[in-house]
C-alpha cells in the first residue's frame, strides 16, 4: 500500500521500507504538512482553527503513479488526513526513497505541489 490514512501504520510502513531497500537506497526526502493557525488570503493573515480536507486517496494514488513514472525513485509512500482537522494536525506526509537525492528532492516537491492542488 502506498496511500496511507491512519498514520501509525504510514510510520510503522516507512522503518519496514527503510529496513528492506537498505544497500538500494541512497536516500528517502520527505515532508510533512501541518494544518497552520492562518490562511494566507490576498497575502493576508487570516486566523484559523481548522480545516476540513476531503479525502483525496484517488487522486494521490494517481499522482504517486505519475511521480513514479516520471522521476528515476525507487518508491514513494504518502499519508494524507482526511475530515475536520485541527491546527498543529499532519495534513499530510510524503516520503521517496531513492538511489540519488537530486530525483528524490524533485519527486518529493512534484508530489506535494500537485496533493496542494486539491486543497
């Protein structure tokens, strides 16, 4: 499984997968997203408690699909939050692993950019 919504099990996955790809992989690049206590609307600061994010699994599995087409990773793994999410919640989190940092760092930011899209 690579989409992940309960993230126990994305951080359980993520040891096993660093474990199994040890000697193949060069590196993993990930990120992780949080839910801020502002929006930036117009370039201005405007105070938020929350966010509701719909879930997205297909769409990211699609984007996963595409990443690995398009960039030379060896795997790609994300966890995406869904519901009415809190600040200082995970939105989301991505993490590609890799022979070579430079394909990981692209990866990583396509991935992220295109999951920003549907929020």
């Amino acid at each position: 499984m690579r989409i992940y919504n309960n993230y126990e099990e994305f951080r359980d996955n993520i040891e096993k997968l660093v474990e199994r790809y040890k000697g193949e992989i060069g590196c993993y690049v990930s990120i992780t997203g949080y839910v801020r206590d502002y929006h930036l609307v117009e370039g201005k600061k405007i105070p938020c408690k929350g966010m509701v994010v719909r879930d997205i699994s297909r769409e990211i599995e699609e984007i996963v699909e595409d990443a690995l087409k398009r960039f030379k990773v060896i795997e790609v793994v994300v966890y995406h939050n869904r519901g009415y999410l809190k600040v200082g919640d995970i939105i989301s989190s991505v993490y590609v692993f890799a022979r070579h940092r430079k394909e990981a760092f692209l990866a990583c930011e396509y991935i992220i950019e295109e999951i920003k899209k549907y929020h």
